[in-house]
C-alpha cells in the first residue's frame, strides 16, 4: 500500500514514517516472540501497541489526504485496530 502513494515531495514524509511504523510494528512483534522474561515480553508488546496507533495515524493521515482510495485504506485502518486491541488485550492479560 505504501508504494501506491504518490512520491511527491510533501508526501516523503508521510511514506517515511508510516514506513517506519508499520516496520518496527513487526520488528517488535517478534523481539516479543524472543522475550527473555514475562517483563521483557510486556515491554516489546508495549512498543508494538505504540507503533500500531502511530501506523493507525498516518494511515488517517493518507485516507484524509485522499493519497490512496479510501476503500483501500479503511481496510487497513481496520486492521490495524484489530492488531492493537489484540495486542492491547496480551498486555492486560499478561499484566494479571
């Protein structure tokens, strides 16, 4: 979806940065995966909902935008909520 916005120069920064979140929205997913305490796990699960909510933002930012059709980036605004309520509810659980 990222490579469907268009490479203006005001638009750079918007592609940089939901780059970056969607990235290390994974990227911490699997140091959680790696965990060497329940601590640890938390910590990296913590980072993960961040980054999703950061992605969650520039995702509204190129729907508002109109960067992209807007059916297209609902489907991953959804997504992304699901991943952080999912993520948010590992936090809960572990937190116990």
């Amino acid at each position: 979806m990222v490579r469907k916005i268009p490479k203006s120069p005001e638009n750079i920064t918007i592609i940089e940065q939901l780059t970056a979140s969607l990235t290390s929205t994974g990227a911490n997913d699997q140091e959680a995966d790696a965990a060497y305490s329940k601590r640890d796990f938390v910590a990296k699960y913590k980072i993960v909902r961040k980054e999703a909510k950061e992605t969650y933002y520039w995702l509204s930012v190129v729907k508002d935008l109109e960067l992209i059709e807007k059916m297209v980036v609902e489907k991953y605004l959804a997504e992304c909520e699901e991943i952080r309520n999912v993520v948010s509810k590992i936090i809960e659980n572990c937190e116990r």
